[in-house]
C-alpha cells in the first residue's frame, strides 16, 4: 500500500506538503511477478492489429516483456520472447518465412509455439532443435485485433465473446491505437469518472463532445456481472437521457456514442467503441480499440466510421501553449505524474467510480494470489458475456422540486440498468 | 563530508587516481529536507520575472520542488504545488482565473494562499473544500521580479531591501535568466574567484571584459554584514583601481560594472548587476539578475540597458569547436562535473575566496540545524542591508620596490573596504 | 557468475521464461578495479588516430575513464585526466601550448606526464606545482594510431610488435573507427564466430563479402601462441581454401580479406586488417583499425585502400525498415542487450570459438586476479609476435564419401595451422 501525505488544513503549507509518498505499487506494477501484472496475464489482451504484420517482425513490448509479433507467409501469427534463444540478438531483425522467423545472427528458425525447426549451423545429428524452444505466447485473432494470453499456460481462460460485438446491423472495426506515458489505471480509471466528460471535455476548451455533455449528471456505479458500469441521467428538454459506460474485467471499457445529444427519445443503443487499456510497461501505456460501426446509412457519423481519432486522447499539437489552451484526457492522465500517487489525492463524491474501479481491481488482484480464479473470465467461447454501454433517451415529465426531479432521474437512470442486467438488451436477438 | 582522493606526486600516475569521490552533498543538495536546501529557503528567492506571467501557468522547479506559477485576472500571483491536491493532474494545464487557477480535469479552483474556492462536481453540501488546502507558498513581487518564500512558514523573513537598489539616480531593470546545467554551488562560488576573471575572460579568449582585468589583482577576501566581498587591486597606470564584487547571504551576488578600466579616478559607483544564484534541482541552476541603471546618459553603456547578455555566461554557439575555442563561465563552471567533487580539488591561494564562501555557507547550515536564525536574514522591511559592490579608482604613486608596491595597493583596498563597512556609501542619501 | 535462465522444454512457455538474468560481470565490465577492466589495462590499448589532434583537444571515454588526449605545439602527446586537478573543469576546453595544455579556467598549465609546469594566479613562491601531478597515462604512436597504456605503472609492458604489421610489401593505413552501443565482448567474440559469416552476411542479405561465405565451412578453433585463431575450410571446384582469422591477446583482431574466393590457388596471404575492440565504457565501444595494403598493385581492392568502410559494421541507414531488412554486425550485436546475458544463452557446436575465446579471457583476468602477467604481454620491443590470419587456398581432389570429404578438408586446415605455428609465415622473410 502507499503511504499518505498529511492531510493539509491551512494556507501556505507548501513547506509542509513536500515529500511525495511512492506509488501504489499493488495497482500499478505490471511486469512479470508483480501482483497486478500477474492478475492482468489471466485474460486475452490485445497487442496489435491485424493489419500492422506484414513481411517485417514488429518489436513489442507488454506488461513489461520484450516480444516479437509476426505472421508468416503461412498466415500463421507468432508471438515470440524478442531475443533469440540462441546468443540473444534480436528477432526484430529476423527473416519472417512460410512458417516461422528467422534470426539473422545464425539462421534459428522458430515455429510460432517456439520450436526450433532449424539451427543451420549445428551438426546435423544435433538434437538441441528438439529439445530446447524458444518462450512463445498463444495467439488469437478476431475482429482484426491480435490478443494473446501471457498468463499460466494451465489457467489459459476461453477467449471472451463479449455480447456487444455481435449486435446485428452491426460490424466491428479495427479503430486507432495511441500510446500515453504513464500508468495503466490512470487512463483506465478515467472511464468510470464521467465528472471530467462534463468539465474537461466541455467547459474547458468548449464542446469536444455535444453541449449536453456540459451538464453534470446525476450519476451511479453498478457493478455488473462482467465489471462495472457508471450511470449517468441528464435532463434534456421533455427527456431524460441515460447514458452507460461499462468498465470490463479487468481493462476493456465500451464507450456510448459521444454523438448523443439526448433530444431524441430511443432505447438502448449500445456503445461506439470498446477499447483495452494494455500496459505497455509501468510508465507506458497503449490504447487499442475496436469501433462499432452501424451497417445502415447516418447511424455512425461518418468522422468515426472512416476512422477519425476520438476527440482529446492524445496533444493537438507539439506546442506546450496549444496543449495548455486545450487539454484533453491525455493532458490531464499523463500530468498526474507518469505513475499516479494515490497517497496524495483527496477522493470526493465525483471519484466513486474510481473507487468502485480500483476495489474490483484489488480483489481481481486478491484471487490471483490466493490462487483462486479472478471475475471476468470468459466461461466458454461460445457464450457471450453480457455488457452494457449505451444511451438511452426516454420521455419524462420534470420533478415538482430540485429534490424530486433529482429522484426521477436517478430511479430512471436505476430501472434502466436493473432491467439490462435481467435482460441483456445486447443478447436479446439471440432468443 | 566528502572523501578525498589521494594527492598524486609521480608522473603518470592515472592509473591510482582513477575513483571519482562522492560531492559534498552537505553544501550541494538543495532538496527538501537537505541541510542546504533547508538553509537556503530561509530566505526569499526569485523564481521568475514579472512579465513571465501571461493568461497560461508556468511550470516551475525549483530546489527540487515541482510548482506551478500564475497571474491571475485579479493581478494576484500564486505560486502553488504543480499538482492538484485532488487526481494530481498538473497545474500547468489549468485555467488561470478572475481568482485564482482551475484544474483542467475536474474544475477545482485554488487560490493563491492554497485554499480550494471550488469543487464542481461534488455536492453542494461538501464541506472538502473548506478543510483542505492546496499547498502553496507566499508571494512578493519587487523591481520586476517574482520572490517566494519556501521555508518553515513560522520563520518567514521580512522581505529585504538592498541599499544598492535604492541608490538615487539608477533605476532597476529585469535583465536576464538562463539555467546552468551544474549545481549551484559551483556557479556560485565563481564569483568569489577574482583570478578567473583576469584567466577565463581575458587571456584564453582574448578580452571579455576590459583588456585591464587581464591583469592578476592583489586580492583580499572580507566578510561583511551582509555576506563577504572580493577586495581586487590593480595598478592602471598613476592609479590604483579597486573593484569589489559581493557575495550576499545565501546565494546574491551584485558584479561592479565589467565596463571598468580604472584610467579615470572616481569614488564609489555601485554595482552593475544584483544576481541570484537559484537552484533548480542538485544539477540544475537558474540565474535571474536585476541591473542597475542610471538614469543619466552616458553611464551605463547601451548594451547593458538596452538587455545584452553578459559575455561569457552561455555558450557561443552549439558548435562545440567554437566553445573550445571560446570558452566562458558556462564551460568552465558546468564542466566542473554536473555537481563539482570537492575530494578532487587542489585549492590554492587564489581559492581563498571560494573557502571563505563555503564556510559561510556551512556556517549558515550549522544555524539552521541547530535552530538559529541563519546569517543575512532581513531584520526589517525598511530598513536598508548595506552591501558594497563596486569600483573605486583613486591616485597614487607607485611603490618603490615591488613589494611596497604590493602593499601600497593592498592597503588601499582595505583602507576602502574599512571606510565603507564603518559608513556604507549606498546608504549615505538617506542621512 | 551469471545465473543461468531455465531450459525451456515447452511449446508456449513464454510465462516460465520471463526473468532476465543479470550479465556476467566478471567478463564484461570494465571499469576501473573490475576483473576485466584490470586484465584488459594490462595491455597497450589504442584510443585515438594520430590525424584526429589537431590544435584542439580531444575528450575520450575509455573502460570508464574520461580522459582528454592532445598533441601539444611540440609535438608531444598527452593523454590526461579530463578534469582539472585544481577546480574540476574540463580539459576539453583547455588551450594547447607550446608544451603541454593549459585549463581555460585559472590557466594551470599541465606536461603530458601529467606535471604541473604554471599556476598562473599562484604566489611566485607557491610550492604546490613541484609536488602535484595531474593523473597522466603513457602514450605511443604507431602506423598513426596512438596508443595508450592504463593498467599499474609498475607492470608496463613493451610496446608489442606483431609480425603482420611488418610484412614486405605491405604499409598500414589508419582506417575507420566507430562506435557501437554495446558490450566489448560480443563484439569481440563475433570474430571467433565463423558460422555467422556464412549466414548474416550471405545468406540473409545477400551476399556482403563474396559468394562463397555462403557455405558453412568445417570450422576448428586453435589456441596459438598469441592468442587463438578460427580455421573454416570450404571445397571451391577443386580447392579447399581455408581461412584464418586471429583472436590476439585480449582485444585484438586480424581478419582475412573477405575479397578471397577460394577459386585460385595461392599460400598464406595475411591479414587485410588489424582491429582493437576498445571498451569506452561498459555498453559503449569503439573499434579502431589498421588495414594492411599491398603495395603491389591489384593485390588489395581499391575500396578498401581509399577508406572504404567495411560492409555490416554500421547501420545501413537510419531506416528500422531498412535495417531490418539488411541487418549487419551492427544489428546482430547490438541488438543482444546493451550488455549480452549468457545466463539466456544455448551455446551450440558454432559456438565453439565463442567458448575458446571467452575461456582464454577468463585465464587472463585469473592471472592478474592471482598477480600473475596474463598470457599475450610483449616480452621485447624488438621480437615481433606471432599472428596467422589469412586464406591459402589449395588444389585437392574431393573426397569420395561425405565424411571423407570432411576428415579431408578438415585435416588440410589442421595441417596448416601446425606448420604456421611451427614456421610463422609472417616471419620467414627476417630469417
């Protein structure tokens, strides 16, 4: 756990606020043996997408590993520990072949599993090749994403199909995928603090999103059956808009569509974007996303299906003084310094979310190290996990009073969501 | 204590002198809770200049503490902890308000004195907001520069008047800042090194200053009131020039014109230049000066009022030719080592000046630690510190022997030095 | 010792084979008092080519030691110690003299043995300059490289002479020096390592040096009297060529022209090149070079006699892309860690020389360890040692099986190196 800072009740106490606590190291830390990097390797994560392979390996590195991702011209996809088993050199400079890679150094040839189909040099009665292999990771591809499993071979968990993507009328696309220079849980947190949408993304630097976004919402944490969601009500007009973002076990989040305006009346829509949050290393964070894209015409607006970048992730310019005249996530995430101090926040009604998002983490973490399984873990591949990101706008007379009217929207805001998780709306074509 | 290295007295001997001793961290490291950087926010320090500051913040470190500065459009300037007391998002990245700054993520609002005046998104009966406090250090703003304060807030100093800026018939005028990669230690001491002078700036690169520094002075080292001050003594041809520059308490330093040549006899004039030596961090130093300018033409040459920089004191060009061809105070000082190792040194009698400088610093550590006001603090708001930097010329004829002659301008330069303690001629207007 | 990975015996095993052991330190730092680094300063090392003195100084890094090197107005070499004995400034911005350099900071002006000649700002009775020495190594020129000698002054060996560098008809040429961003020693040991010849630099890019590199050749590693050689013995038509390149006592090289075919008949040829494998510091090092160049004409290729750089050695543009997919020496070294990990390593039967090599460094730091000279010290200025490197090719019917093929190459390339050590060819001509 992280120390804490004096709690400082007067003015001009700088001198007596300067020593900075370390970090939560439980919840942040993610390379191999750390108790978060270990509770993170029990589920798929994605690395790549489909179409960044091609006759070139690509250097990766992940949770705090340094990998090899290619495909071969057989198709097949490796992920492969990134120095070669034999003298180390590095299979960023292998020849990628019909089956396998090759190190430069000395010609090693490496099946996507990590066996050795060949060690030119050795004799050829030498029967190192079918003894030794080189550290490999499963791969899975879908939806143009390249996910790997980086935990206990013998806890590998059925790869997730989440009810979202096989909406009907709907396709899945391969979306941007950035880097920021801090901690994981920082970036990943964000998503379940929907104060910010209202500040940040708004009255800051004007709209990033629709004006409505402007209004601070009344606004619950549930706890889902695969991770948590927030909930947000606004009063727009006659209407009262709901609006739902889902954090997913441990560190996939679905977006509803930054479009919604609340205006029209509609039932649940479903989210824009699912998006993993992959720690790159402790201090290094990559984003990668799938966008869900409507098949009929003037559902997605057209900036997000041709793959324009979400507003705000990432510096509008290399200019320190367009930064500051217009932050976005990316400002305010990486300032909190490249791994967050939790012993130096204050947390307020606004950081519930956060809260909520943090205990699910640490008891994700708690199972791992008792050795029991973590929530979130895809129970078949064919069944598909129930999730809940959407808006929906449903017509709703004004409260009588500012107390009532905060009591309607509130009760709306919670029988919408009591409702989805007894019947997933993403699952009911299925019946 | 530092370590020393051993005394090397064979030739070619390299290979016994080979381990680089630790610094003296007791009179370098200027962190919170080190013995100097504690002995160094008990007084007021500059940290930025007045027109610095527009409608953005400005990042500050100094002393190894992060801090945000602004202005804001209430004309109040704070100086707060860079980041927010509630996520930790940076300040640097907030709005600078009517009162006040605002965080970019969430919206609190801070004033100057560290108090929170808003908290958006938490309710309106939260009472956080009136029990918490941003850290924060206090403000003055003088001649164009930004002073803080960032030592213990019960031993907060009057804020000091020099005598030399209050000189009638010179006006102060913001001048320069510029950083030095190197501790400050080293680029402080220089200017208690006389013998530079008539090295650095004269013989290697061909006159910086007047072709008659390039003489080597008789030197006398004095501790004054107020710090201590070089007495340099020079024959110029029926006159005996004698400059003085000091080294006020802790880290000022005020530099008698460079314009000098002492072929005119003439009494006292004052300095040129008032200058901090202010840390940034253990390896980093910012300088921040204010010149002193007459107000009468023809005084102070165009060059200095109209902003030149000082020879010497940043690098020529980026072309490392033409720095070793013309190297300066930042080459000699800041390849001293980014924090310059005392158990390597050989000090010898041009030195003198430079033990005499650390020693008072040590001094000044020694009181804080034991918990005694530290030399130098200011006694009052309004009562002038005497200081003594200048050039005085006076007649005289020359020794008869080269000894007397030696003596002769020593004994001019103490004479002088003993008049102006006993009656500062800075202060002799307000009589 | 470095700990040892575990063998990884499993498809996927990636999770089992994540922690990365550390270096071998005993074979790989060298700094001053590491095992290496004294083995390594036991010998003359060069660290600078005579036309690179100008009238400038020169700073130099080397085993950890920073050091400046000059050549003053009359001529003399000196190689101190970078920073200045009295304050700490660097030498590198002092001013070459007449005799010796001068610091630009008080004007100390230091011999090449590292005496102290002035103290400008000193007393004229000032003793400090007769008892003080600047930190100096010995320096030696030769064929325009300038060497130095680090190790205790009481162990210095001769200058060595070795019988390549003397051969008629042959002059040495300065050639390229370059750094790479990695350990000494996987630098060094890639000469012992044949097999990725034919295999970087054939079969991989193309072929670098010519075709016949291509085919793995039979390799046998041999101890010599000077350090160790590689014999790799290739069938061309109706030739067996067989080819020597040298490993000297500790850092030294002598490569074969990699111009020979192997089609015509011809006896031992030498070396086409001389290289130092200079540590600058743990993970930084610099190759030096002298090529041998026949002064007959078509003997030694023009590119390599105008300063051609070797193929391989440097990235072949600041591309990744294109260094990928021409990877070279460069990469294939480099990219084994900044500091290669043995503890991860499968040695196999091409690594043999590897083994030898690391093997005979290993004696070498015992022998100084146990104060004892490591093998390879010049015993005379005068005899010149004995080195092997070169192709000699000769005509030999194929035989009749495989395996009477190989005893046959293999026994021609065994035959040679017993007589060359018997007879050094290099030396025939001085009987």
């Amino acid at each position: 756990m992280s120390t804490r800072a004096p709690f400082m009740n007067t003015e001009y106490s700088g001198y007596y606020h300067r020593d900075v606590p370390k970090e939560n190291e439980e919840l942040t830390h993610v390379g191999p043996n750390t108790p978060c990097g270990e509770y993170l390797r029990r589920f798929w994560q994605p690395v790549a997408y489909s179409d960044e392979l091609t006759d070139l390996p690509k250097k990766l590195r992940i949770m705090g590993e340094d990998l090899v991702i290619y495909r071969d011209f057989g198709g097949n996809v490796g992920l492969l520990e990134l120095h070669c088993a034999h003298r180390g050199t590095s299979l960023e400079y292998g020849l990628v072949s019909q089956c396998g890679i090759r190190c430069c150094y000395h010609g090693w040839l490496f099946d996507r599993n990590g066996a050795i189909l060949e060690t030119p040099g050795e004799p050829a009665d030498s029967t190192l090749k079918d003894r030794l292999f080189q550290g490999a990771y499963p791969i899975h591809e879908s939806n143009g994403l390249i996910f790997t499993y980086m935990g206990p071979p013998e806890n590998r968990p059925h790869f997730p199909l989440y009810d979202s993507m096989i909406r009907p009328g709907y396709k899945m696309m391969p979306g941007q995928s950035y880097i920021l220079p801090c901690n994981w849980l920082q970036v990943a947190e964000n998503s379940m603090d929907p104060v910010h949408t209202s500040f940040l993304h708004t009255i800051v630097t004007g709209s990033q999103f629709t004006d409505e976004f402007g209004v601070i919402p009344e606004l619950e944490y549930v706890e889902t059956p695969s991770g948590m969601v927030y909930v947000a009500g606004r009063r727009v007009g006659n209407n009262v808009w709901i609006r739902m973002v889902d954090n997913v076990h441990p560190n996939m989040q679905q977006v509803a569509p930054v479009w919604e305006n609340g205006r029209d009346v509609h039932p649940f829509d479903g989210p824009m974007m699912t998006r993993w949050i992959v720690p790159i290393d402790d201090e290094k964070t990559m984003l990668i996303e799938l966008r869900h894209i409507s098949e009929e015409d003037e559902v997605t607006p057209a900036w997000w299906a041709d793959g324009t970048m979400l507003p705000a992730q990432v510096p509008i310019s290399d200019s320190l003084e367009e930064q500051q005249r217009q932050p976005g996530d990316y400002e305010a995430q990486t300032s909190q310094r490249s791994i967050a101090v939790h012993g130096l926040e204050h947390l307020g009604a606004t950081d519930r979310g956060v809260i909520v998002y943090r205990r699910q983490i640490r008891q994700g973490i708690q199972a791992v190290k008792e050795g029991r399984d973590p929530l979130g873990l895809s129970p078949s591949a064919d069944i598909p996990i129930p999730t809940f990101s959407n808006d929906e706008v449903v017509e709703a007379r004004r409260g009588a009073t500012p107390v009532e009217e905060v009591k309607l929207i509130k009760d709306i805001g919670h029988r919408l969501i009591e409702e989805y998780i007894e019947d997933p709306p993403n699952l009911r074509h299925l019946k």
